[in-house]
C-alpha cells in the first residue's frame, strides 16, 4: 500500500467513471459496500448524487468512509 491516491474505475448510473482514493480509503469504501450487501457501484452513486456540487466525488468517498467509522461502523 502506498500513501499516494491510485485511481479506481466506477460506473455510475451507466456511464464509466474514475476516481482516485489511497489504497485504504479504496479498501474500506468495498468493505462499507460489502458489510451493507450492496455492490461498490451503488453505493458510489448514492453518494455521487448526495453530493454537493463544491465536492468532487473522491472528497465525498473519503468523508462517507470517515463518518461511517466515526459512527461506530454503523452507517452505509
């Protein structure tokens, strides 16, 4: 694992995109959407449209994951 962001392809709502996150956000993000029975893809595009238009999507991941561990691993 290194600290640098390596980037990930999704594909949201049918269309192919990418996104970089470091390799433990990228890891915990597929344990959140594994955890929750909900495949990666999903889970990102839940995020993507709760997102505000100021953050990209990376941001979003990476605050999705903080907030679910913070939360005691309780949100999905």
């Amino acid at each position: 694992m290194t600290g640098r962001p390596r980037k990930h392809s999704l594909t949201l709502r049918g269309h192919r995109t990418s996104v970089s996150l470091e390799d433990e956000f990228w890891q915990a993000f597929r344990e959140i959407a594994r955890v929750s029975g909900r495949p990666v893809n999903d889970l990102a595009a839940e995020i993507d449209e709760a997102r505000g238009a100021e953050m990209g999507l990376a941001g979003a991941i990476r605050l999705h994951v903080l907030r679910h561990y913070r939360d005691g691993g309780t949100r999905s």
